[in-house]
C-alpha cells in the first residue's frame, strides 16, 4: 500500500510538536530580520558614509546560499569560544539573511516618502531622531507590510533547512521518521501539506491586507 | 434602390454593471461621410468607436457593416453571436486612430507600418515596404520611417499611427480625439493629415473630436451625444448655427466659452 | 547597485580568491572546491533552462489555455510555490522511490530546483505580459491580429524586457538553492565545504573561500543580466534622449 492512514495518523502529533519548533523560528527569525533591516535602512540614510558598506554587506549576504550561512555560523562560533546550540546559530543566520532582504524593502519605502516631508520636518527644527520615528517611519511602514508579510511566508519556507545541522524541526522530524521506519511518503507528503497550508492561508492574508491598505491611502 | 449604408447601429445598447452607458443606439453613416461626434465628458463617444472597433462587446442590438452584421452571424435565419473568424472578416474593413496613438515601441516607424500587412494580410515585404513609405510620404515623414516611436514627438507619433492604420486599406476610419494628447503647436499638423486622408482617399470616417472648428469644416455630419443618446445631428452648418436643442446650445456654449 | 560597482566587486572576489588559493592553508582545498564548483555550475544551469521553459508554458496555460490545462498549470504553481524548495528536493528524492520511480539524485536536483523556480517564473512571465499596456492589445486588435500573432510580434517582444530584472533575481535564487543538493548526496561544491570542515575543522579558511565563489557566480549571473537587459531595452528605448 503506497499510502497509509493509520501511520499517518500515528505521526501526526510528532510532527505538530516539530511544526511548533519551525513555527518559532520563523517567527524569532523574522523578528530579528525585521528589526535588523529596519536598523541598517535608518543608518544607512542617517550616516551616509555607510551606504556603500552597507550595499556591499547586503549584496554579499543575498548572494550567497542560505545553508553555507547556517553552517558558518554554526561552526565558527566556537572557534572563538561562542558555543550557540544548532537552533540559535540557525535562526541566527535565517534572520541575518532576511534582514537583507528586510533593509532593501524599508529602503524602498523610505525612498517613497516624499523630499517634502523631510524638509517640513527640517523647517520644524525636529530631530533626525524624532524625523524617523514620528514622521517618516509611520508614513514609509503601512504600504510596506505586505512585501515584509511575503519574505515572512519565504523566510518560513526555508525553516527545513535547519535539518542540515539537526534542528528537531519539522523536516529532520520527518527525515528521522522516515530513516527509522523506512517509510518516507507520508511524513514528507504531510510537511509538504502543511507549508502548502500555511502559504496559501499567509498569501490569502497578504492580499487582503493590501485591498485594506489600498482601501485607506485611496481615501 | 437606396444604397446600403455603411455602418449601421440598430438599437444598441452598452452596460456596464447597473451603469448604461449606450441606451438603444440607432446610427446610420453612408459610404464615404465624414461623421463626428461631440458630446460631454462620458456621454459615451469613445465607447461608440470601441464597440465598432470590437474593443467592446455589445449587450444589445446588432452593428451591421456593409449589410453584415459585425458581431453576430446569420444560423437557420437567425443572429447568433459570431465567432472569431467571421469578426476578424468584418472587421478587416475598419480601422482605429487611438488619443495616445499605440505604436509598437519596438518597431521603428516602418516596421510599425508593414507589421500587420505582412502578418495578417500576407502581403510581401517588398510590397508592404513601398506601400508603406507612400503612406508615410503621404503623412509627411518620409524621413522618419527607420525611428523608433519614442524618438519622434506626439504629432509625428500619431501620423505613423494613421499611416499605420491606413496600411491595412480600411473602408472605414475611426479617430478617437487623435489630437487630445498634443501640444497645442502639433495639433495643426495631425488634422492637416486627416484632411488630406478625406479628400484623397474614398474613405468612411468616424471621429469623436474637441475641435469644434475642425468638426464644423470636415464633417458632412455632426452628432451631439449626451448621456448615452444622440441628443442632436444634423450638418454643421445647422447644429453649429442653429442648435435646436437646449442641451446643444449648452455644451456649445460652455465649450466656445472655454476654447 | 550600478552595473560597474558589480563588476568591480567580482574583480574583487576573484583576486581575494586568487590570492587565498596561493596560500597555504588554502590551497589545500582548491581542487576539491572547483570540483564542487563545476557540479553546482552544470545543476544552476540546466535547473535554470527548465525553469524558463516550466514559468512561460505554465504562464501561458494560465491565461490563454482550455479549462483544464489553466487547471493543472495553476496546481503546479501552487504547489510548488506554497512548498519548499527542500521538502520539493527530499520528496522527489525520498518519496518517489516509493512509488517505484528512483531518479538519479542528479535529475532529481535539476528537477525540483527548475520546477520550483519555474513555479515563481511563471509569475514573473505573466505580470510581465499583463504589464503591457492595454493599448498595445487594442492597436494589435484594430490591426486584426490573430491572438498568437499578437502575442508572438507585439506583446511578447516588448513583456521580454519587464521580465529580465526579476528573472536575473529568480537565477540567483536558484543558484543559491544548488546547495541544497548537498543534503541529497551530491558533491556540489556547499557538500565539498561541509565534507571538509568535518575532516579539517578549518572552517574559516574554507567557508570563506566558499562564499566567495558563490559570490562570483552570482555576481556573473547578476552582470549578465545587467549586460542583457541593457541590450534588449535598446530597442525599447532608442533614443529616448535624442
Ligand atoms: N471599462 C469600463 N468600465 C466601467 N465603466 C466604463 C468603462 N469604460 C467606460 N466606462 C464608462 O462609460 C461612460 C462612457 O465612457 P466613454 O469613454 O464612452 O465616454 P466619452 O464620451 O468618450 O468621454 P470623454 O470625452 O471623457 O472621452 C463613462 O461614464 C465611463 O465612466
Ligand atoms: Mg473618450
């Protein structure tokens, strides 16, 4: 029999165990991703001597495979001393990368907000400080937050590559299944099942968070 | 025998959604009339052109050219919707001037010219390349065959555009507002053209236009739209002249007013 | 970035690699690293080939094909967009044998990666087409063109140009994804990186140079592009300033 209900059954709570451990990771990478974009963007126009250190950090991070990352940083910490257990140097690389991605995202967005904001708020003797947090941050965020929500879905879609150094996530719980039992098809075909799952819910969210966006900057 | 007309709308109507936008419209051009159209902003002057032009699809009545109709075909005497091959049949005898001209950027001048000629028409490239540089003579831009659209300016783009047109030997024109994208200063040009296409050629021509003064030199025929309905037609003589509806005086006025 | 800072940083990454591999803690492991290299180049490019041909059919079967065949096109996008590439690679590595069909690790490399990539080239094929303006459409109508000859002679051509930038970027993606083949047994070059540091623990010195020549492929990859889509918008663009 190529598919079997009851084993499918039998592995299915190991699996939402595992699915909760890639489900943290996303969400602890993302955080950092979000974050450390968000810091590189603001300064890189803050102090612009670092834009081209910037740029060239950047290029260098999103050209290179996500897993080589993993594995550098899971490796070379302890050479200096630094032992980080798998999941942290993972979700460590997963969110330096994406925080590329991140930085390249609020860019375009800071790059939408008009000159004429920036010169109002120079005109009001605000801070660059309060400028980005009270006047260009909220305006530059809202028309952004779906193109941050697609790099969440991939960033999520590249949770299994934490498998390679044996983060017990959802892939490496379903390759130890599958080694122990001989039995592959139905712990893959149920990982891939469920990102399918949580894609098409993320896009279906993504969407209409942009008809709600569009709704409020055509007002 | 009275001659077939041209074109003929019988009681055509457009929709879209709850909103009407041609309510039972009946229009008959002769063979050669120059026939325009004025009319407020969304009276639905562009929409006559486009569903002649199969842009549009009608939701009722029957546009006859030339005694077939364009968009439906005769089955055990009855109208049925057509299918493709007999529009494209039908519709090989019209031809289309756009406001912002749709050239192919990707082709220069000529080549925008002998495009449709040799893919649709199947006609030889030599042959299509002499016809092509008359018409572009004729257009005045002899020199300009090997330019790319982007390379010339808005009145020159827009005469590639009719010698494009006139290519595909319509028997029918149909010009929506070709000027309204101009320079003031291009204006003269593009129309000197449109002219000359009338007198030189034994052609059909329909044109939506704001230029009143055009309109009432050219056309052997004005109509007056307002809200999906010819309001007002007649030779521009008479509707120019003297109006008799209220809503013509109107629009005239507000318009002479403006220009 | 501009097309010279690119290429100013793949001079870069050539000569730092260069100079590393006359070294002696590096040299070592140059050999083993341009074996890997080579296996990581062939896989990019077929995967990349059968991405294009999978994203312009899937594309096209969407939007103009019959019921059925729009049907299958956009399962196939679906799934594999809404999948990872990865579990796309262990189930057509693992799962498959199990259905009696046992690909060579090698196929299934190219397979899953240019399907996967395929899926996301699709959208890129049909937001570029839809990104011709509706006028071209209407002027190719008025001509009485033939929808395949629109397509063909006025649509495609000019859709070709809105469609390099992104499949330059989906070309990386799929670089980069070549070293998930490591994790199914083939001896690309991140298998080779991982193969040594575990017998070497000289992580620094090979992880660097690693990097480096990911960096130099996508940075060949990136220019070409660049180089490409220059080319193709001359056509487009002729003059714009004349
Ligand atoms: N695709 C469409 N969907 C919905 N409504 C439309 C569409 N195209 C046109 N309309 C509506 O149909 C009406 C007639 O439009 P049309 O373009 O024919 O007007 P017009 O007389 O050419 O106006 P103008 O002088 O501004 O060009 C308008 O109210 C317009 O808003
Ligand atoms: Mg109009």
């Amino acid at each position: 029999m190529i598919w079997d209900w009851a084993f499918a059954f039998e592995i299915l709570p190991v699996l939402a165990s595992a699915a909760i451990v890639s489900i943290e990771a996303t969400l602890i990478g993302f955080a950092l991703a979000a974050s450390l974009g968000l810091v590189l963007a603001v300064v890189r126009i803050a102090v612009p001597w670092t834009g081209w250190t910037i740029s060239v950090l950047v290029e260098l991070i999103r050209s290179t495979p996500l897993l080589i990352q993993i594995f550098f940083l899971y490796f070379v910490f302890p050479k200096f001393g630094v032992v980080l257990d798998a999941f942290t140097a993972g979700v460590l690389a997963i969110g330096i990368h994406y925080a590329a991605y991140c930085s390249e995202v609020y860019r375009a967005g800071f790059d939408n907000i008009h000159r004429g904001q920036w010169e109002a708020s120079v005109a009001l003797n605000l801070s660059a400080w309060t400028t980005f947090r009270d006047i260009i941050i909220p305006q530059a965020i809202p028309p952004i937050v779906p193109a941050l929500g697609n790099y969440l879905v991939a960033l999520f879609k590249e949770t299994p590559l934490l498998s390679a150094i044996a983060v017990l996530e959802l892939m490496q719980t379903a390759k130890i299944i599958g080694s122990e039992t001989f039995r592959y098809t139905e712990p893959m075909t149920l990982v891939g099942l469920f990102f399918l799952a949580m894609s098409l819910v993320s896009a279906a969210l993504i969407r209409s968070l942009e008809g709600l966006l569009n709704r409020r900057t055509m007002r | 025998m009275t001659e077939q007309p041209m074109v003929r709308f019988d009681n055509v109507s457009k929709r879209y959604g709850a909103l009407t936008v041609l309510d039972g419209l009946n229009l008959e051009i002769a063979r050669g009339e120059k026939v325009s159209i004025i009319g407020p902003s969304g009276s639905g002057k562009t929409t006559v052109l486009r569903m002649l032009m199969t842009l549009e699809t009608i939701n009722d009545g029957v546009i006859w050219v030339e005694g077939e109709p364009l968009t439906h075909m005769e089955r055990n005497g009855k109208l049925v919707p057509a299918d493709l091959a007999h529009i494209r049949k039908i519709r090989a005898k019209i031809g289309m001037v756009f406001q912002s001209f749709n050239l192919f950027p990707h082709m220069t001048a000529m080549q925008n010219c002998i495009e449709a000629p040799i893919t649709v028409l199947g006609m030889k490239r030599a042959d299509a390349e002499a016809r092509a540089a008359e018409l572009l003579d004729m257009v005045g831009l002899s020199e300009k065959k090997d330019h790319y659209p982007s390379q010339l300016s808005g009145g020159q783009q827009q005469r590639v555009a009719i010698a494009r047109a006139c290519a595909m030997r319509p028997k029918i024109m149909l010009f929506d507002e070709v000027t309204s994208a101009l320079d003031p200063e291009l204006v003269g040009e593009v129309l000197e053209v449109i002219r000359k296409l009338g007198r030189e050629h034994d052609l059909t021509m329909l044109m939506v236009t704001h230029q009143m003064g055009f309109a009432k030199e050219f056309s052997d025929r004005v109509c007056f739209f307002h809200a999906g309905k010819i309001c007002e037609q007649g030779p521009p003589s008479e509707l120019f002249g003297a109006p008799k509806n209220e809503r013509t005086r109107q629009f005239l006025h507000a318009v002479l007013e403006a220009g | 970035m501009g097309i010279r800072t690119l290429v100013a940083m793949l001079a870069v990454a050539l000569v730092v690699i260069g100079a590393l591999a006359t070294q002696e803690s590096y040299k070592v492991f140059m050999p083993g690293l341009l074996q890997g290299a080579v296996l990581t180049i062939e896989i990019a490019i077929l995967g990349s080939l059968l991405a294009i041909v999978m994203g312009v059919l899937a594309a096209l079967a969407r939007m103009y094909g019959p019921a059925p065949l729009r049907w299958l096109a956009t399962v196939y996008v679906e799934i594999f967009r809404g999948t990872s590439a990865l579990v796309q690679l262990f189930w057509l590595f693992f799962v498959l044998p199990q259905f009696g069909v046992t690909l060579d690790a090698f196929l299934v490399a190219v397979l899953a990666l240019g399907l996967n990539v395929g899926a996301y080239g699709s959208e890129v094929v049909r937001g570029a087409i839809q990104s011709v303006a509706r006028g071209q459409w209407e002027a190719s109508t008025a001509l009485n063109m033939s929808r395949p000859q629109m397509l063909r002679r006025i649509i495609l051509p000019q859709a070709f140009v809105a469609m390099i930038p992104p499949w330059g970027n989906l070309f990386i993606e799929l670089l980069k994804s070549t070293a998930l083949v490591s994790l199914i047994t083939l001896s690309d070059l991140a298998f080779k990186a991982q193969q040594m540091n575990q017998n070497t623990f000289k992580t620094i010195p090979i992880f660097t140079l690693v990097l480096l020549m990911y960096l130099a492929m996508s940075l060949v990859v990136t220019i070409g592009m660049r180089l490409l889509e220059r080319r193709a918008s001359l056509g487009l663009a002729r003059g714009k300033a004349a």
